[in-house]
C-alpha cells in the first residue's frame, strides 16, 4: 500500500503583513479563496493573497492581478471613508464588498502597514464579524 502524500503548506511570503496582530489573544489564521484570513478583535479583518499573475477571473480581464495583494473585508458604509483615507484601495473584482490593494502598487508595503495600524488599534471600519450558524 503506497503511503499517502501529505499536501504541501503554502508558504506566504508577505507574512510581515498580519506579523503585528499576532499578539492578539484571539489571533488565528483560516485558508480561504488561496489565500491566509487574519482574524482578530472577534472578526476577520484582512486576506491576505499570493497568485502573482493571475490578470483573469470568469472571462473578464483586469489591470491589476487580482488575487494577489491585501484584501480589507468591510462593510460597504466604510468604503468611502477608507478610500478618502487611502486613495489608491479598489472594491476587489470578484469580492466587491471588501477593499482590495494590489501587491503590484508601488506604496504597497506602506499603504498596507498604515491600514494594519488601523487594524492594530482596533479601527471599527476595517474587518467583519464571521456569522454564526
């Protein structure tokens, strides 16, 4: 009997980005959509996305790769708020009630580090509350 292969984890090289929040007491990560959820302060507050080139979902092409940045989950009366804040965040194509920042984007690592300070101090228009069944 062959032994079974054990599927390999996904490394995610952009990790520095939920680094800071790990020192919640309610810290976890969950996989979703390819991708690593980061939950904390009871909700799921970034996803964070690693498909570099990846221009292209059901037919319709993007300028930007489009799973492969930060996503923000949030509710839609804060997307004009934090869009004032951080001009350069998209609906995401596919999810368009989150905000998305592509990788791509020359200020990524400090636009996403000031929207993670955000979430850090618990900022009430970033993350949503998993639903419970």
């Amino acid at each position: 009997m062959a032994k079974k292969k054990k599927a390999k984890k996904k490394v995610f090289n952009n990790s520095w980005v939920y680094e800071p929040l790990e020192e919640f007491e309610d810290f976890y990560t969950k996989r979703m959509f390819g991708g690593l959820a980061i939950y904390c302060h009871g909700k799921m507050v970034l996803m964070l996305a690693e498909s570099p080139g990846d221009y292209e979902y059901r037919g319709v092409t993007y300028p930007f790769e489009v799973w492969n940045g930060v996503l923000f989950p949030t509710y839609f009366e804060f997307h004009q708020s934090l869009k004032k804040d951080f001009p350069e965040l998209v609906n995401h194509p596919i999810l368009g009630k989150w905000l998305y920042f592509p990788h791509d984007n020359p200020t990524f690592n400090q636009q996403v580090s000031s929207i993670v300070d955000l979430i850090f101090e618990n900022d009430d228009r970033l993350g949503i509350f998993p639903k419970i069944d």
